[in-house]
C-alpha cells in the first residue's frame, strides 16, 4: 500500500522567537498532515548542533535541542514571564543562530529554575546516568574553553 507524507524540519516551523519548536505549532502542523490525508512526517535529526548548525552534526546523538522547547509553553507554566520573552516580531524571516544562542539559554536556564524540577525524584535518577553525566561535563567544558 502507498502512503505519502512531507519532509520538514522542526527549524522551518513558523516561530515568533527565531526557530521552530515542538510547540503549539509543531502540534498544528501534525493535525494539518493528518486532515490532508499525510501519513508520515518525516524530521531531520533533533540534537543540538554545533558551528555551522547542521542538524546531521549533532554535538551528542543522544541529547535533544534545548532550541525546540517551546518559549511560548515554559510561559504558560509560569517558568518565564510574558515580559521576559523575545519581541514577537523579532527574525521572523529567517533564523538568526547568533540571535539565538546570545538570548535562548539565558531563559532556558530561568525556566528551569523557576520550573521546581530540580527537586523532583525522576529528574534526579535521570541526572544519575552515566551517559547524561558525560554529556554534561563535554558540554561544561565546551562553554568554559569555547
């Protein structure tokens, strides 16, 4: 049997904040696959990349990009305030990585401290593993030594 589906990368979903999520809109666009009778939806690889932003030159093949959390959601959990969000009118266009890594961790960090996760008992058997404890430390060592 056939099927037909759409290749279309996270990055490419409209954003008001410079990059495409898992948001709202990722959710949209899956229910417009699904009306239009799309079977499949085909991404390119989800981790973080380094210099150039190729998503087939992850930074860890087994760690997800912070840049797909959706500012709009940690907003409505009450982990950024609407205030604190980038002006909605900003790199509408095309993506700005400069933009991006200047302003997005900073609030990733905020909404993670405000978000009481910290404390919760998953989370901490999640930070326990071997595997995210390496990548932690790369990445540690990546930011302190560029």
């Amino acid at each position: 049997m056939r099927a037909s589906g759409i290749i279309l990368h996270i990055t490419s979903l409209p954003s008001p904040h410079g990059v495409g999520t898992l948001g709202r809109e990722a959710r949209e666009f899956a229910d417009f696959l699904r009306k239009a009778g799309q079977k499949y939806w085909q991404i390119l690889p989800l981790g973080m990349t380094g210099y150039g932003n190729s998503p087939y030159q992850p930074l860890s093949l087994r760690s997800g990009n912070p840049y797909f959390l959706s500012l709009e959601e940690l907003a409505e959990n009450g982990w950024l305030y609407p205030d604190e969000l980038p002006s909605r009118e900003i790199h509408r266009d095309r993506v700005d990585y400069g933009w991006l890594y200047e302003t997005r961790m900073h609030l990733l960090h905020l909404a993670f401290s405000r978000s009481g996760i910290a404390e919760d008992q998953a989370f901490l058997r999640f930070q326990q593993q071997e595997e995210i404890q390496d990548h932690a430390l790369y990445m540690a060592l990546k930011d302190r030594y560029h």
